[in-house]
C-alpha cells in the first residue's frame, strides 16, 4: 500500500466515525480495503487480514439497518490499528 491510499482510508475511518448511523457493508468496505477477508467461522461474518498475519481477526456483525454505535467505533478502533501497523510497514520501506 502507498501513502495516498493510507491517507484516504484514514479520511474513510474519520468521516464514518463522525457520520451518525454506520451499516455494516460500509465497514466490510473498509475492512477489504485495508486488507482483511472474510472467513467462514463463528456466528458473525469475521474478517481476517491478509496483509498482517499476527492481527487478531474481527467480526462485523451483519444486521439490517444501523449497527450500535459502540460495536461501529469498536470495529473503527480496530481498523484504524490495522491502517497504523500498515502506516508503519510502509515507513519502514
């Protein structure tokens, strides 16, 4: 990943975290965009990352309508770390 493409997913974090309501095929958006796929275990859909192999994987629960606004900042959370790790794997290069 290059910088720009870390910058617009930090912007995408931002604006979701400051939006009211977050459905849960935004942030399985985001989470494919920062390198996670979806794996076939559990009760909810949970999302592991392809690019960082000691990321605890994540589940986003696939409900209609809005999810609970703090399970969404939970998600966010996590993914904001991921996009770190990556932030930090670029500089490295």
């Amino acid at each position: 990943m290059e910088g720009k493409k870390i910058a617009r997913l930090r912007r995408r974090v931002e604006e979701l975290r400051r939006r009211g309501g977050v459905h849960s095929r935004e942030l399985e958006e985001l989470a494919r965009a920062v390198g996670r796929k979806r794996h076939a275990r559990g009760k909810e859909p949970t999302w592991v990352s392809t690019l960082l192999p000691n990321a605890r994987p994540l589940s986003i629960p696939n409900h209609p309508g809005d999810l609970n606004r703090f399970t969404a900042r939970a998600i966010l959370d996590q993914l904001d770390a991921d996009i770190d790790v990556l932030d930090g794997i670029i500089d490295e290069d």
